[in-house]
C-alpha cells in the first residue's frame, strides 16, 4: 500500500527503508507492528541485549504513529481525576509516574539517537470552550495536589493576547508538552532499533499466529519466524490478526490537514508557539509551524471521507475559531484510524504465557508508547511485574469493527448535547 500523503510524509526526513521477509527466521521476541508501540518496545529490548525482530506489514509508521498530530505529554486519557477514581491515589500516581518517564524516556531518545524529528515545541494550551464552563483552577489545583504537576492558569485576558478568537473562555498552560514530527520520531525510533541490532521488516504482514505452549510461530508470505515470545502492538490496523485484542479496540478515523505557509497572517490568529488544544467533544488540536503552516486536527468519524472533505470540515472548524483566516488554503488532508477502548484507557498484558499486547493509546501515544516499550521490555527481560498496573482496566470487548456505529451514534449524540448547551460525559 502506498504511502499516505500528509504533511509528515512530504517533509519526512528519517527515510530509512527496511527489506520484507525472505526465509526463515529465529529470535527470542518477536514485535509485530512498526509504529510507535512496536518500535518503542523493539529499542527498549534492544538495549538490554536482546534478540528481537519487527515485522511491519506496510512501512514503519504507516499507521496513526505517523499521522497523528504529534503532541507529547505526561498525562493518561480522561486525566486524573478520572484515573484516582478508577484506581485509588496511590495507583494512580504509580500510572502517572509512568507517564512521565514516557515523555522523559522521548526527549532522551531524540537526543542520545539524534532523530530529526523537530522543530520540537516546547509547552501547550488547554483552553476551555466558552460554553462548557469547566473549572480550570479546580483542576489546576487538583493535578498540583495529587501529582506535583504545575499549570498555570491563563484567564481570558491574557488567552486573548495569545489567540485571536471569542471561543475560548481561559485555559491551563502545560508546560512539559512537546510537539514534533511524529512520522519521523517513529522513523527515528526504528533506525535507533536497527542499529542496536533489531531485525526489522517492512511490506510484511503476519498472515498467521499459532501459539501455546513452547515456541511461536508467525507465519508471513516469504518467510516463518519461530520466538520464544510475541509482542502484539498493532492499533487501528489489526484487522483481526488476533480476536481477543481486535475486540477489545474499535478503530475511530481522525482527520488532520496543514495549510499554506500563511507569513504574517498566522500572528493574525495565533501569536504563541505551543501546542493548543480545547475540550470539544472530539477536541480540536493545532499548532503553528517553523514554517508558518497551521496544522489542524480534530473530529472523529467511524468512516474516512475523502482528503478534499476532510479538507474542507477541518477548514470549516479553524475559521469558526479564527475568522481572520478564512481565506487561508489548504495544502494536505489526510485521515487515519485510531483504536479507542471501551474505558480509554491503553490495554497492556499477556493473552496467554509470552504472547504479549499494547494497544489503544487512544490519541495520547506519542510518549505513552515509549513509557509502555519499557514497561514490557523491563517484563520480559527482568521479570519486572510494573505491568500487572494495567490489569485495573483488563482487556474489555469493545466490538471491533462492530463497534464503529454505536461509538459513531454517540458521538454525535455528545455533540447535540454540546450544541445544545448541555453537559456532555463523554
């Protein structure tokens, strides 16, 4: 399958290629799926001396890895409060200390393997739609308390002299957040892997696992490898590979489009460098680039149109918020599938002894995918038991494929509710 056209993919720089499969082969572990995830945890094995392998059955970073709009942070889907009232404090503030070291763990690689994967912006805005009136100092207060992680708070005045728009009330500034290329982290996290001594292969595709007891075997169009265990890593893509894990995800297609180079005109709308995201049902996210681009995501659909209408909603959407750019073009649109669970929580663990899984970051894998490599990594070849956390959230059925009309049905019933001036709890 060809490469996706999208702004990462034209200004993609990490363009190492990696043969497919031709013949047999062994290893102790082998990770199936080259986007973050599966690359992630084949660096995190490598660089304790481990024999591990990839197979990828397009090109490494195909997936939402490679498409997604490229925030780092330290924090879990739903947020805190939600976490502590699933798990209790103390758990939760385990699961937050994971996190973080995801988003440290990124930083570290980027510079230790000199991937090209910047300009990396440092800092983002969580700014709260003027309708929904959610408590920003209350949560500021409660992720100090609980976390020891410092916003700040921007009240309107001083949001209106960063962005020019009326649809925000205040927002937190989160000061840890990065922003960077993500096709090329992923890429760079690959070559990183490669040359640590990771067998990587690209165009190929697992046609059939047979596990149990003992040795592994995956089976691919050229070639069989037998493993002393299996890491399961793929997202929106599975495409049922294994039915336990394609059930318990239900692929979503999210939709993110770059502009012209807009000069001047960008400082018109927005006149900070951060990431910036707000807290509509689907959440628009965007970011000027070095090259005064806007890059925009942001919606949900469990169908992908076409580029010229995903173009033309994502248009649509920016010059709601920002009117002074309505006459700006749109260069690229692209789309791609993210896999959401039930709880929105990433599911991580074993299906049965040494077959492993890590799926459903749910939007906010750029770092937790790093933070998870290592957690897996760390079980497999120390027989460290921090995985054993994300047992709190199981591996729930979620309906797959099946799934993608109710989840499709309530989302449009949260954004009724938002339209209407009603509290959504999504």
């Amino acid at each position: 399958m060809a490469d996706v056209d999208s702004y990462y993919s034209r200004t993609r720089t990490e363009t190492r290629d990696y043969p497919p499969l031709d013949g047999d082969l062994d290893v102790e572990t082998l990770v199936i799926g080259g986007g973050l995830a599966g690359c992630a945890t084949a660096l995190d094995l490598a660089e304790r001396g481990h024999s591990v392998a990839l197979i990828e059955a397009e090109r490494i970073g195909w997936g939402a890895s490679g498409r997604n709009g490229g925030f780092a942070s330290e924090i879990f889907p739903n947020g805190g409060e939600a976490l502590v009232d699933r798990v209790g404090l103390s758990r939760a503030r385990e699961f937050q200390a994971i996190a973080s070291h995801g988003l440290a763990l990124v930083r570290k690689r980027i510079t230790d393997y000199g991937i090209d994967c910047g300009p990396v912006q440092t800092g983002a805005l969580k700014c709260n739609i003027a309708t929904k009136s959610e408590d920003l100092r209350k949560t500021q207060a409660y992720m100090a308390d609980k976390f020891g992680l410092t916003y700040d708070y921007w009240p309107a005045d001083k949001l209106r002299d960063a962005l020019s728009t009326t649809q925000y009330s205040d927002a937190l500034f989160v000061p840890s957040t990065l922003a960077l290329h993500p096709l090329n982290l992923t890429c760079g996290l690959a070559r990183a892997g490669a040359e640590r001594g990771v067998k990587l292969f690209e165009r190929t595709p697992a046609l059939d696992l047979k596990t149990g007891p003992g040795r592994k075997t995956v089976r691919t169009a050229r070639g069989t490898i037998r493993a002393d265990r299996i890491v399961i890593t793929c997202g929106g893509y599975i495409n049922g590979l294994q039915s336990a894990i394609s059930g318990a995800t239900v692929p979503i297609a999210t939709f993110v489009m770059a502009t012209e180079r807009l000069g001047e005109r960008l400082k018109d709308a927005i006149r900070v460098p951060y990431a910036i995201f707000d807290n509509t049902v689907a959440v628009n996210y965007y970011r000027p680039l070095a090259d005064t681009r806007l890059l925009w995501g942001g919606r949900v659909l469990a169908w992908q149109p076409d580029p010229k209408r995903i173009a033309a909603l994502l248009r649509r959407d920016m010059v709601k918020f920002y009117p002074a750019l309505a006459e700006a073009h749109v260069e690229v649109a692209w789309g791609g599938m993210m896999p959401f669970t039930r709880h929105k929580m990433p599911v991580i663990g074993q299906i049965e002894p040494d077959v492993w899984y890590a799926t459903g970051f749910g939007g906010l894998g750029v770092s937790l995918t790093s933070a998870v490599g290592n957690v897996i990594a760390k079980a497999i070849v120390e027989g460290d038991e921090t995985w054993t956390l994300f047992e709190a959230f199981g591996l729930p059925y979620a309906g797959g494929k099946l799934g993608k009309i109710p989840a499709q049905m309530i989302y449009w019933t949260h954004q009724m509710k938002a339209a209407a001036g009603f509290p959504s709890t999504h």
